[in-house]
C-alpha cells in the first residue's frame, strides 16, 4: 500500500529534525503548535507514530516514562543520564542479531531490542 506523504506529517518530520534531541510527542506538538495552531494532538501523535514505524523517525520507550522520539531513524542506542535525565546517543556500532545471543526460557519469540546505558552526563559530573 502506498502512503500519502501529507503536509502534517512533513511539518512533524521537519520538527523533530529541527529540535535535534530526543523530544516527548508533547514537546513536539507544543513546538508545531506555536506555529500552527490550527494542527490537532492526534494528528502530531499519528504521524509521529508512522514516521516512526517508516524508520524517519525513531521512538526510543523510556523505562517509567514517556516515549522520547530521535531525529535519527537508524537502530542505535542511547545513554540517560541518572541525575538529569537527559537521554543522548551513544556511539557503538548496533548489534544487529543480538537476540539470537539469548538462551530463550519462557517461550519468547524475541523481535528486536533497545538498550539504554545510564551514567552521569558531563553537565551533571562538574
């Protein structure tokens, strides 16, 4: 099936690429929103979720927390900062088999993975 490449979903795209961090679907709807008004929640929300299921965009699922979105689509993995909370990338190259690694117990057919590394950041270390 072929999908409509809609003016919402570029102005989405656009801004998550503009604010170049990992950004909540709230941040961003709020960034899109200063300069659209007339632009629904919903229609933020699905598109990010479609970029991201596309591999525009990438949701990277917070432990505890809200889902975070990256400008950066690619697999790759992330550090979150304990003190601050900050979530950054790190530099390693992915593991792409890495589920064929484990020794499955409890019958799971394991489909992927994301890793986040926690420390403190530079900021937080002075």
């Amino acid at each position: 099936m072929m999908m409509r490449n809609t003016v919402q979903r570029a102005l989405v795209l656009e801004t998550v690429r503009e604010l170049q961090h990992h950004v909540t679907a709230d941040e961003i709807y709020m960034a899109i929103n200063k300069r659209h008004p007339d632009i629904s929640r919903g229609t933020v929300y699905r598109n990010l979720n479609l970029l991201s299921d596309i591999g525009d965009i990438r949701k990277v699922e917070m432990p505890g927390g809200a889902a975070l979105y990256d400008h950066i689509g690619d697999r790759h993995y992330h550090a979150r900062c304990v003190r601050c909370g900050k979530v950054f990338d790190v530099e390693m190259e992915y593991i792409a088999d890495l589920e064929n690694s484990i020794v499955d117990t409890h019958g799971f057919v394991f489909t992927g993975h994301d890793i986040i590394f926690k420390g403190v950041c530079s900021s937080c270390a002075k």
